[in-house]
C-alpha cells in the first residue's frame, strides 16, 4: 500500500503565520509537521509516498530531507496520481490532523476488506470526530455497505472535502478504531501550540521530538548555545546555532528555533520561539509564539506585528 499527503492549508487557520511559512513547514518541536506525518507512515510498513501540493510541492522537495526515511521512496507532486484506475489501495493523510498510530495494526484489522482510500483526518459522523475510511467511489453514487461481524460501524457522511483533485459530497463513512485523541490537530494556534508542547512532553507513542536528551526534559541540536544557569523550565527544545545569554530565563515549556537569539535579562515561558527570531533584552514573553517581529498571544488570540527591532524581530 502506498499513501499520498495532501499538503495543503486550506482548511489551516493559523494566518499570518503561515504567511510567512507554509503549514507543512511549520516546526513541531524542531521538526517540520510534515515530516513528522512521513516518519509515522515510515514507522508502518507504507514504503511509497506521494506528497500533493499544486502550489508548493517544489519548494517542499527543496527544503525538507527525506534521507533518514530509510527505504522509503517520497515524491512531491503537484496532483493526486489517478486513484480510479491504481492498482494498489491508497492512504490519504492530511496535515491539519496527523494520526499518531501504527497503520499496519489498522490495515491488518481491517483483512480482506476492499477499500481504495482511507482518509485519517478529524471529521464527524453522527456528531462525533472520527478517523474515516472512504469507499471506492469516486466518480460514482456511495453504495451502503459492511463488513458481517466488522466492529467498525459506518453511517451517512455529508462533510464536503474540497481539493483540486476531487470532490467527495456524500458517502459512507467507517470509524476506524483510533482514539480521537490520537488525532494531533495543527489547525489552528491553540491546537498548534499544544501540538508542539505535547509532542516535547513525551505525550505520543510515533511522533517523537528531534535533538538529543541534553538535559531531563530538555532536547538541544547540535551547536545549541544555552547556559544551564538559564534553564528553569521542565522542558525545553533547543534549535541548532541558537544562542540563549546566560542571564536570560527559560520557564514552563519553551521553545527555541534555530538559530534564534533570547538576549540578555530576557523571560521565556511557555513561547515558541521560531527560527531566526531575536528576543530583545529584558523582555518578558508569556504564553506565545513569536515569528521574527510577529507575536501571537495564545491566551488572547491577538497578533501583532512588533515595529521595534529592539523588542522582536527577523535575523538575516
């Protein structure tokens, strides 16, 4: 079986961010959403991958390394291969919604069922989010139908997925056996942020953070700066070449992006501090994400785009 990554944002709600960073770049704990869906697709046996993007698929096939997927073959492609007249069976995955599971425990319960695409994404059937499966019926009317003694239980799906490459508006849905909560949400700030906090934390069983174990509850990449004198936080990430000044302060979960600066006299806790990013002396700066001279309050849900380079900003 093969799977194709729908990478798109269109149902992502975290502009301006994505703005400046398409949504499968977005770092996870250090590590691209992206990869992270290709590295829980690799920990299954899927050894063939197709990622969708008519917009971006060349700046992805640039920017995102694919070397450590061992034996994995990943293309960028700018439409979904025809899946009408595919010999194989295909799991469409999306990125607002990554399933942290072993998708062969799904496919080996799923036996001799003949499906053409599975799509785990957060959807609802009768009111509650579920992974869904999606029949063979594109381009055709949804036919009824189970599996005699299946534990998996279907019903009428009205849910319109809209994409360049088809329309699906009314079908039927399977609930696979995965727990919603398993289904890690990058749609919007909130469910960003604690995505990233989460993952940091230890919290998923496939998606696992990047960076060695540099201090308990604390990853760095390599050529990370960072005083332990610092570090008063229960976990942190440390990007690579980021320079954190020995009196600053680090509280609660932080994150610091590559080669980002947290100056001297500065309070960090709870932020995620994007790559490139400098925190200017003495800031204090709670509960949020900061993009170069962009801030996100998480508890409040303003942005705003900080005019003085002395208080936050982009390095060259």
């Amino acid at each position: 079986m093969r799977a194709i990554i729908i990478a798109e944002h269109s149902q992502c709600y975290l502009s301006p961010l994505t703005e400046r960073t398409p949504h499968p770049l977005l770092p996870l704990a250090g590590k691209p959403i992206l990869m992270h869906a290709l590295e829980v697709l690799h920990h299954s046996s899927i050894r063939e991958v197709d990622v969708v993007s008519p917009n971006l698929h060349v700046q992805l096939e640039s920017q995102l390394n694919v070397g450590p997927l061992t034996g994995m073959v990943v293309r960028f492609v700018p439409a979904v291969p025809d899946l009408q007249h595919s010999s194989q069976h295909s799991l469409i995955v999306g990125l607002s919604d990554i399933a942290d599971t072993n998708w062969d425990d799904a496919l080996e319960d799923l036996g001799d069922l003949h499906l053409h695409a599975m799509i785990p994404i957060r959807m609802t059937v009768h009111g509650v989010p579920v992974a869904v499966l999606i029949p063979p019926c594109f381009g055709q009317d949804a036919v009824s139908w189970s599996r005699p003694g299946s534990r998996y239980r279907y019903g009428d799906f009205d849910d319109q997925i809209s994409c360049d490459w088809s329309e699906i508006h009314r079908t039927e849905a399977i609930q696979l056996p995965i727990n919603p909560e398993h289904l890690i949400s990058t749609s919007s700030f909130e469910n960003y942020y604690q995505a990233n906090f989460d993952l940091l934390c230890g919290e998923f069983s496939y998606m696992k953070p990047t960076g060695r174990e540099y201090l308990s509850g604390h990853r760095s990449a390599p050529k990370a700066r960072v005083n332990d004198s610092s570090i008063q936080s229960q976990h942190g990430y440390f990007g690579s070449y980021c320079r954190i000044d020995k009196s600053a302060r680090l509280h609660g979960d932080v994150i610091i992006g590559d080669r980002a600066v947290v100056d001297k006299g500065a309070r960090i806790s709870d932020s995620i501090i994007f790559d490139k990013t400098y925190i200017g002396s003495n800031i204090d700066c709670r509960k949020a994400i900061v993009d170069g001279n962009l801030l996100i309050k998480i508890d409040t849900g303003v942005c705003l785009e900080v005019d003085d380079p002395v208080l936050f900003g982009a390095i060259a």
